[in-house]
DNA sequence: TTGAAAGTGTACAGATCAGTTCATTTTGGA
DNA sequence: TCCAAAATGAACTGATCTGTACACTTTCAA
C-alpha cells in the first residue's frame, strides 16, 4: 500500500475544511479541489466524517507539534509557558488564521456524542496534559490549576482574534499570563 | 400585520439552531419543528441567511439584556464586573448549554465578509462597549484594557466550558478576573 | 358580514448532497 | 516486460437542500 495519495488527500482537504467549513464542503468539491477522484476518496474512507476524523488527528499532531516546538525553544520552562503565547500571536498574523480547527468542528457538529466532537474535545486535553507538565517543571505550585488558567487564556485569544476587533488579543492574553505565572511559582 | 407568528418563528428557530447548528437544520426540518408552514417562513424571511440574521439578532438582544441584568443586581460597579462570572457559571451548568452562538455561527460562516459572520463580530464589539463603560465606572485606570482582559477571560471560560473536561471553568476565570480587577482599581 | 391579509398544504424545480458502480487507465515493483 | 494494485472518469442512486407556485383556508378588523 502506497500512502502518498491518502495523504496527500488529508493534508489538501484539512485546508479546504478549515477555509471553507466542513458541512460547506462537499465530497465533489473535495475531489475537484484536491484532483483526486471520489472513488479514490471513498476508497480511503469509507464516509465523509471518516475523513473529518481523520483531518483532526492530523491537525491534532501538526498543531501540538508547531506549539510545543516553538515552546521548546524558549528555554527555560517558565519562559516556555510564556512562549505559547508569542506563539500564538504568529498564528493569528498569517493571513489565513480562521480560529481553533476544533472549535469549528465542536460547533459544526454539537452533539457531544458524536465522534467529531468527542475527538475535539481530546485534542483540548491533550494540550492540557502536556503544558500541565511543563508548568510541573516550571515548579508551580498547582500545575493542573496554572494549566487550566493558561489554556483559558489561549482558548480566549484564539476566538477573540477570530471574531474580535482587538489588536493584540495574544498580548493581551500574555500579559495576564506573566502575572499568573508569578504568582504560581513564588 | 401581525408580527406574532414572526417573532415566533424566529425563536423557535433559535433554539434548533442552537441545537443542531446552522447547515444542518434544513428549512423543512424547521417548518416541521416550528409548526409554521414553509410558505409563511418564506414571506417573512427571503432566504434561510436572512432568518438566521434575525435569529443572532434576537440572541444578540437576549444575551446582553441577561448578562447585564444579572450584572446590575450585584450591585457596585466592582461587583458586577465579576458577577459576569457567576452568571456565566449559571448559564454552562444548564444541560442545554452548547456554547455561544456568535462563535458557533462565525465557524459555520468563516468567511468574514459574510453577513452572519460580520455580524457575530458585532455583537461581541456590543459586549465590549458595555463592559468597558462598567469598568469605566468602577474607576479602573484602563476601562478598555480591562475590558478586553474580562472579555478575553469569558470567551476562553466559554470554549473551555463547551469543550474542555474542566470542572468549573467560570470559576477559574473568575479568580483571574479578581487579580485582574484588583490590580485594574488599586 | 364582508373582504383583504395572513397562513396552510402540497407539489414542484433545480441544485447539491453522500455514496456507488463499473469499465478503463495508470502506476510501480519484481 | 509483466501484473496486480491503485487510481481514474463518468454516470448514476436516492435523499436532501433552498426556494417557488398555487389553490385553499383562516383570521381579524371595519
């Protein structure tokens, strides 16, 4: 089995869903876009949210692997905590920022049940388990407590740059941020 | 003309809306849940976008008409400022809580010329200026910059309460927003 | 009581939806 | 070179989508 081609169609179609909305985008539209054929598609997977699914899990890795790589490289673990929101601010310049990938898809499908929105929540605790390490490391005081608080924040960010008039809304969040990081490790 | 039969449309519209999100409610599906002929919701509304500009327009009306009633009922500026976080602890633990409409509609709209999109903005904008002139009252140095912090704190309580496995997330945000005020008034 | 406005039910148009079928072509490794 | 796996294109199903047409009924106020 050659996985190029199922692949590639994940990767095209993550872009499609993130522009354009996943109830928006048909398959037809997925093929003619990706230039690959429906019967290739329906192939790979065998309905629509089989392919959403699988768009998640790839988007799940790509963004917890950019925002703790970009972390990483800030040193220290209390500069790290800091560094997410630096991070964030990057993301929400590019010009094709469109909010949390999984907000959308909680919100396109909104029943808690079903698989799109029961994977959406797992990325958030993902992210959750792995800064409440790093604020472990950090020597806070409640590392679940602190990661709670920064993850707010970036939750708060994120919609606010999507769907507020602020300037800075990744500011904002960071300088809220240092003085709960402050606080905890004191 | 009698607006009854439209106003009742448009707020039973709101909750399947709510419900089950806004591509996946078809128009028949509504003239079925409704009770209101399909004819009759075409008369009144020209297209389903104008039907749910008038949904976010009523949820527009209702959400701040709550939230800053409650507010008030705290009393001192101070206190109201931070009784948005108890009402907003009383508005997820409802088992019908599906997050906030704005950010829900803007996901299934990404385009941000789009009417439905252009007009979530609003409301948030709206969200602002009433706490700002809140804050204003309460005497902080930075009405805006508070006002932002708060605004930033419920969205991220929101997305967290919606998504999230936290316990209480209007909690967490509240004991930021007492750090935040304090510090905002001192 | 009458008459216009408002609402109903049903059937329909035309597009699009997810998903299938199938005969044909392309591909890549042995 | 050969062969099986992979991919293609195009037509098709049946359901659903937004929106319309039309004849009929209900409502309400003068």
């Amino acid at each position: 089995m050659r996985p190029s081609k199922r692949d590639e169609l994940v990767r095209k179609a993550l872009n499609i869903f993130y522009r354009e909305g996943f109830h928006a985008t048909g398959m037809d539209l997925l093929s003619g876009e990706t230039g690959i054929s429906k019967t290739t598609m329906f192939k790979h997977f065998h309905s629509k949210d089989e392919l959403i699914l699988a768009v998640l899990r790839l988007r799940d890795q790509d963004f917890r692997t950019w925002l703790f790589r970009r972390m990483a490289e800030a040193g220290e673990p209390r500069a790290q905590l800091l560094a997410m929101f630096d991070a964030l601010a990057e993301w929400f310049a590019k010009p094709d920022f469109r909010s949390c990938m999984f907000i959308k898809a909680a919100s396109e499908y909104p029943d808690p049940d079903h698989p799109i929105h029961v994977q959406s929540a797992e990325h958030k605790r993902m992210l959750f388990r792995q800064l409440q390490a790093i604020a472990s490391e950090a020597g806070a005081k409640d590392p679940a407590g602190l990661a709670r608080a920064l993850l707010l924040l970036k939750e708060g960010a994120i919609v606010t740059a999507h769907l507020g008039h602020e300037a800075d809304p990744a500011g904002d969040a960071k300088a809220i941020a240092e003085k709960l990081i402050s606080a905890a490790l004191d």
